[in-house]
C-alpha cells in the first residue's frame, strides 16, 4: 500500500525486481476483494517532519498531483462564481506558487506549510481532505495514512464520521489492516525482514544487490530538514500528525541526508 512520499515508488521496484509481478496503478485504496485471499499486506511510512518537506520539495519541481491543484488557476465561470461565494478566501494561485519558487527558501515552506493546513485553503488541496471533519486537527499526512491504511475501496463511510483525535486514534487501531510497515528511513532492512517473516527468504546477494541500487523518484536540495523549521512550524506538524508520530515513536529530526 503506497503512501506518498515514502519510497514506495523504490518498494515497488524491488518488489517487480523479486517477484516478477506487475504494479497496477499507484496510491490506490486496496479492493474488497483481495480481503478474501490470503495476503500479505505492506504500507510504507515516514518521519512527518521530512514527510512534509518531501512534498513541498517534489512541488518545486513542479510535480505531484497537489502542486497542481493548488497552483492551476481556475477559469471561466467557476473563478467567478468561487470569488462570489468567498470573496476573501478565493484561491490565490500565485501566493501558491511563489511557495514552491525556492526548494532552499525555509520561509516558504513554512508558508506552504501553514495554507496547506488553514482551513480557508484545505478545500484546494482535494482527495476529499477538506471535507473530512478531522482535516479541523488532523494533517494531510494522517489522513492519506488512514485512507489507504485502514479503508477498503468504496468504504470510507466510517472515516468521514470521525470527529475527535480519541475516535481517529480508536478506528486505527481497530481497521489498520497492514501486517508489516516499511519505514523509509530503514527502507531495504524493513522490507527484507517483513518479507522473511512470511517465509520469504531473499539471499545475500541478491540483498546486496538491492542495497546498492540507488533511491528511486529522488530530489535534492541544499539544506537538511531542521534548517525548514522553525518553532511554528514544527508544532504544526507535531500536533496534526501526533497519531504517526505517537505511534511510530518519530521524533524531530535533527540531522541527515538532504535527499527527498
């Protein structure tokens, strides 16, 4: 299950590398169906911290489905009849894209990262985020974590009804239907051990191999993480995505690699 952002597009490869399988879309929700045979499912998580950075880095690229959706301009009547609506809180394209001008301008991101949760501007960002009513104390990255992690296609009835982080943190817990997670940060050592738990044994070589084979759908930039945030912004991201961090144990990260 591909959570953006976490090095799934890398996971996949290995995976059609070892198994000689087929990769059938991306970021999909999983299908009622596969339920009813034995499987094994995997999701792949991240920092939140470098989460957000990843995705505002992948925007100054001019990439991902959300820089496009919060920077397209609207046209024709809908501009006008948005503006009517909310003459206040009418996208501002421009303001959007002056965010994502700079990978290495620590002031927008933590611009970007503030529209991206106010909730005048969560409507922009689509995939049905701003119609949750949790999207009031949950972030972008808790939502598509849930969505992907813990809903089957067609049945996200009991996600949109929840209304309190104690009832978020409850339908985790009891609808999380991953059997191991990959964390980004040890990405080939996770995927090996959760697919050796299965009884799939992998060889050394062949482990070595894959450990040399560089990341994939990468970007750079000049700076590590801590230098994005401020005190600000760091709360943002520690209160609004508290359920990964409580229970993957992140904590802010204070040096690394500048990779994306």
């Amino acid at each position: 299950m591909e959570l953006h952002k976490t090095g799934c597009t890398h996971i996949g490869e290995i995976l059609t590398e070892l198994f000689h399988g087929k990769q059938i879309g991306k970021h999909n929700q999983a299908n009622p169906n596969l339920f009813t045979r034995e499987k094994i499912f995997l999701g792949s998580v991240r920092n939140p911290w470098e989460w957000y950075i990843s995705l505002w880095t992948y925007g100054c690229y001019n990439k991902g489905g959300l820089f496009h959706r919060v920077t397209k301009n609207s046209r024709g009547w809908r501009k006008h009849f948005a503006t009517f609506l909310n003459p206040i809180h009418s996208k501002d394209s421009k303001k959007w894209k002056k965010t994502y001008s700079n990978v290495n301008d620590a002031n927008a991101f933590r611009l970007w990262l503030r529209m991206i949760h106010d909730l005048n501007h969560t409507k922009y960002i689509g995939e049905g985020y701003s119609d949750w009513s949790a999207s009031q104390f949950c972030g972008l990255m808790t939502f598509r974590y849930l969505r992907l992690f813990c809903g089957k296609l067609g049945e996200l009835e009991k996600l949109n009804q929840l209304s309190t982080f104690e009832q978020v943190k409850d339908y985790e817990n009891k609808n999380c239907f991953i059997d191991c997670f990959i964390r980004n940060e040890s990405l080939e050592t996770d995927l090996f051990l959760s697919l050796e738990k299965h009884g799939v044994l992998i060889s050394s070589e062949t482990k070595s191999k894959i450990m040399s084979k560089p990341k994939t759908n990468t970007s750079f930039r000049k700076y590590s993480s801590e230098y994005y945030y401020d005190a600000e912004s760091k709360n943002i991201v520690s209160e609004r995505e508290r359920l990964i961090i409580d229970k993957f144990r992140y904590l802010f990260p204070r040096s690394g690699k500048n990779q994306c």
